[in-house]
C-alpha cells in the first residue's frame, strides 16, 4: 500500500486533467447559458474563500482544503451536467 499524498491548491491547479475538466465544464456551462466559469473564476471563488476565512480565524490547513473543495467542485461541474 502506498503512503498519503499531500497536494497543496495550487499544485492541484496544475495537473493536466483538471485543467482539462475546468475548461470542458465552462463550455458546458455556457451552453447552458450560466456566465463564465473557467479558470479567472475558479481563482476568485478561491481567493475570497481563503479571505472570508483568514477574516474569521480559521487555519492554514481549513483554508487550504477550502481551496482544494473549490477547484475540485468547478472540476465536477462537466461531470454533473
């Protein structure tokens, strides 16, 4: 068995297959007619999250899967539509 892996935000943000889901989830949404959800708003969504909750207290690592939650959620969009 294999050991744990830890990736930070923004090495998941990097890997191919994400970048390739973000991109197709985009086009999905668009052609149902929601507005942009490509890589500029994913980076918002995570940028706010992450000051909302340095703002309330919350630790690096709660921050970071919030992070992590958002990416993985705009990644999921094409597979859900």
């Amino acid at each position: 068995m294999g050991g744990v892996i830890h990736l930070k935000y923004e090495e998941i943000k990097q890997i191919p297959s994400i970048q390739t889901y973000i991109r197709e989830a985009d086009k999905a949404l668009l052609t149902l007619g929601y507005t942009e959800h490509s890589f500029p708003h994913v980076g918002r969504v995570a940028v706010r999250a992450k000051y909302i909750l340095e703002t309330l207290g919350y630790s690096a690592h709660d921050i970071e899967l919030v992070q992590i939650a958002d990416i993985l959620g705009h990644s999921s969009i094409e597979v859900t539509r």
